[in-house]
C-alpha cells in the first residue's frame, strides 16, 4: 500500500534515471491504466522529464518546459520501477515509458482488480486534477492539523486517510501515527484537545520520517510496521496483544492499553456474523 513514505522514496529513486535520456516511445498495455486520451502520448516522443515529483501519493513526471505532465497514482497493488538498459523487465507490465538508451519506466499492478492509473495531463488540467487534495500531511504542525480535523466531525483513522483533508496518509500509516500518538482511532476529531493535537502532529511527522527513512533503506514492511498487521503480537510499548477492527476494504490495529484505555473496539465484521 505505497504512502507518502513509499512513494517519497520511490520519487527519489527516480528522480535522476528519469532525466537521463529522451522519451523514445510511451506503450499502455492495459485497457484500465491510462486514463486519458487527450493530449495523446505521442506528444512525449523526444521530449525529456524533468525529474520525479509527488503530491500526495501521486507522482508527476514533468517535461522539462512543464507543458506535459505523466501522473502516476499507484492505488493498493500498483508499483513502478525503472530498469536499465538490459535489466529484465516483467512479463505483463500495466504501462511502459521507453527512453533512448534503453532504459524503462515500468507500472505494473498485482491481482486481477486494475486500479492503479496513469494521466497525461496539459497544466490546467493538472491543477484541476491535484485541486481537491489536502495539504501535504508531512509538516504540516499543530495549528493547521487542528484546523483540518475540526472542521468536521467524524473519527480519527478515516480522517487520517482522507486526501481532501491530508495528502499523502493510508491505512497503514494511520495505525502507525494513531499508536505512536497514543489516541484511539475512534476518536472523534471535535472533541481533540489542543495538547492531543500537538501530540498527533508530532506523531505524523515522526512515523512518516521513520518510515521514509526506512523505505529508502529497503526495508520490508515486517522491519517498517510497530503495529500494522500485528495482530497478537505484543504492543512495542506496554506488551498488550495487539489487537483490530476489520472493515470490508481495510482493517484498523491499535493498542487496547496505549490507546483505549483497556477498551476493546467493536469489530463491525465480526458483530454482523454474531447476530
């Protein structure tokens, strides 16, 4: 699931590769990834990249003069590399960008749901594109945080992976920061305190640093994740099991103890089976 983290580390990865040489020839090879046809990709042939950006967790390959922009959203299963000439690609790659010299940008997605998708996109369009996210969620401090999560009313997780109010925050991550915080994940944004506040906007930042920094490193999500998909195993801070709430499209993990004050969250899937 690429956050801000992964997706950081992957822009800074391609950042150099990317502007080495000419785009040859751009080739979708999935009937779901590319999400536009106007300007068509033809208008990238001979033009270079001006590097790697992110918003979000998207991320934009820019034509130097800025005319054209490549936007990458890599979804849950999307991921993106760049290989060298002679590097052996994958079999069934989801988008291709070619560069004279042989090198490639590779997209390839997991499993049979195709979400991840792939924009070209004029400036104005861009702008209209990327207009409905939040700030970036990295540095953001107290004061603006507050002002984010006050106003509206609604719990903590989900308002954490919203990209109109943050830009860049998943499901795993949000476990992450909400455990480092110390707050529930039910609690309900309104009702924060001002010192709960700070708190959680040091936490982000803490945990997004923590995990960019690792990312970079390589490190797998069993070295990365304190929390995420630790069910059972102990809190790294007290030792209580940790425990989860399931929901159809992610599951919450937290810390009874740290985070509940020994309250044990209701699991809305497990409830529907008891009834």
């Amino acid at each position: 699931m690429p956050e801000l983290p992964e997706v950081e580390a992957l822009r800074r990865a391609l950042d150099d590769p990317v502007r080495a040489f000419p785009i040859e020839r751009v080739r979708p090879l999935h009937v779901a990834t590319l999400k536009t046809i106007d300007p068509p990709l033809s208008e990238l042939y001979g033009k270079r990249l001006a590097g790697a950006e992110r918003r979000g967790k998207r991320l934009l390959f820019q034509t130097e003069g800025g005319r054209l922009t490549l936007m990458v959203h890599l979804m849950s299963a999307g991921r993106l590399r760049y290989l060298r000439a002679g590097d052996r690609g994958p079999k069934t790659p989801a988008f291709q960008v070619l560069f004279e010299g042989g090198g490639q940008l590779v997209l390839t997605e997991a499993g049979a749901r195709k979400r991840a998708g792939v924009w070209l996109l004029r400036p104005k369009a861009l702008e209209r594109e990327l207009s409905g996210l939040g700030p970036e969620a990295l540095g953001l401090g107290p004061e603006r945080l507050g002002e984010r999560l006050r106003e509206r009313g609604r719990r903590l997780h989900p308002a954490l992976r919203d990209q109109r109010v943050l830009a860049g925050i998943g499901r795993a991550w949000s476990n992450e920061i909400l455990h480092r915080a110390k707050l529930s994940p039910f609690e309900l944004t309104t009702q924060l305190s001002d010192e709960e506040v700070t708190r959680l906007a040091e936490a982000i930042d803490a945990e997004l640093e923590r995990g960019l920094e690792l990312r970079e490193r390589g490190a797998a999500d069993a070295r990365t994740y304190r929390v995420h998909k630790r069910l059972g195993e102990p809190c790294p801070d007290c030792g209580t099991p940790i425990a989860r709430v399931c929901y159809e499209e992610h599951t919450v993990y937290y810390c009874p103890v740290c985070q509940t004050e020994g309250r044990m969250l209701k699991d809305r899937r497990l409830s529907r089976l008891l009834r």
